[in-house]
C-alpha cells in the first residue's frame, strides 16, 4: 500500500499570509455609494459671473492622447472658451490645454477645436435654442466621469448688463448679511 510520508517542515518557514474574507463585503460598500466619482480639471467660474446661465448639457471631448495626460495634470484653461456649431456638429473653440511635456514629437496644438459628443437629438434641442438672438454656448467645467472619460458642460447663456451683475452681488451681500444674524442669534439661543 502506497501511503504517502508527511515532509518535514523547516524551522524557519512561515505560513503563507491568507487574504482576508470579507473581500465581498468591501465591493458591496464601494457599489453602494451614492456619491459620483468625478475628477474636476477646470471650472469656468467667471461664466456665472458674466452671464445669465439658462441650460446646460454635458458632452464628451474628442482629445488625443497627450491631451488627455494633460488633462490629468490639471493643465487646461476654458475662461476664453466657447463653443460652436459648425456643418451639424458642436465644436469647443478656444480651449486651452498645454503640451504634455513627456509626449514629445507626438504633442498637440494647444488650442485647437475640439469636437464635442452629443446625440442627435439632444444636439438638435441645443442648437435650436442657441439660435435665439444674444445667447451664447459656454463652457462651465471640464472633469473626468466615472469611466475616466473626458466631459465637458456646455451652458446657454445670456450675457448680463453691467447693472445686472452689480444686482446679484448686492443679492449675494444681503443672503450673506442674513445668513451672519441668523447664525448669531441661533448661537445666542443656545448659550
């Protein structure tokens, strides 16, 4: 009868680490967060300023691959962005996103126009209301989406007055003023 011996062990080997159980319950947690994911790379916060935002819509940006690293470092610039429409198609004009110092020869123009991805429908929608005279397509932020894929939001905006832009900081003011007392008198209550 064949009956296998049992092989000595050496005294200074260790047992192998095991890996941990509850693997299935960290998954779980992670797919239960409500929370989206997103990198912010830009934000155009000067477009709040200046304009009257009256819709906006996210699309993707067609971007080459240095452009995309780029991005990744935080290095792009919409402050004197805006977008246009040009043989059917949404095209982002203006957009600053610097070289990639590592890619080379293969490295992009720094401004050139990039096409925006919409759906047809969707396209339609916009264009038809960005026809209206004195509206303006602007972009507001740029980030990376869940997937790692490059967005873009796009608003319709109307450009203020110079009265109208005093008008909403002496709005923004007198919301701050209140908010102060308000937070005042709470906190004298609960002393």
């Amino acid at each position: 009868m064949n009956k296998k011996k049992a092989q000595p062990t050496a005294p200074n080997t260790k047992p192998k680490p095991t890996k941990p159980k509850d693997k299935e319950a960290k998954s779980v947690v992670a797919k239960s967060s409500t929370t989206p994911t997103h990198k912010m790379v830009t934000d155009n916060r000067k477009a709040k300023h200046q304009y009257e935002i009256l819709d906006s819509i996210e699309c993707g940006i067609v971007l080459h691959g240095s452009e995309v690293k780029s991005l990744r470092n935080g290095k792009c610039s919409i402050e004197e962005a805006y977008a246009r429409i040009k043989d059917g198609e949404l095209w982002l004009v203006g957009c600053e996103i610097e070289e990639y110092r590592q890619a080379s020869i293969w490295n992009h123009p720094t401004k050139r126009v990039r096409k925006l991805l919409l759906n047809k429908h969707e396209l339609l929608r916009f264009v038809g209301r960005s026809k209206e005279r004195g509206l303006t397509m602007v972009p507001l932020r740029v980030y990376f989406a869940e997937r790692g894929k490059a967005k873009c939001v796009i608003a319709l905006c109307k450009g203020k007055k110079l009265h109208d832009k005093r008008e909403t900081l002496k709005k923004a003011d007198a919301g701050r003023e209140i908010d102060r007392v308000m937070k005042s008198k709470r906190f004298d209550r609960n002393v």
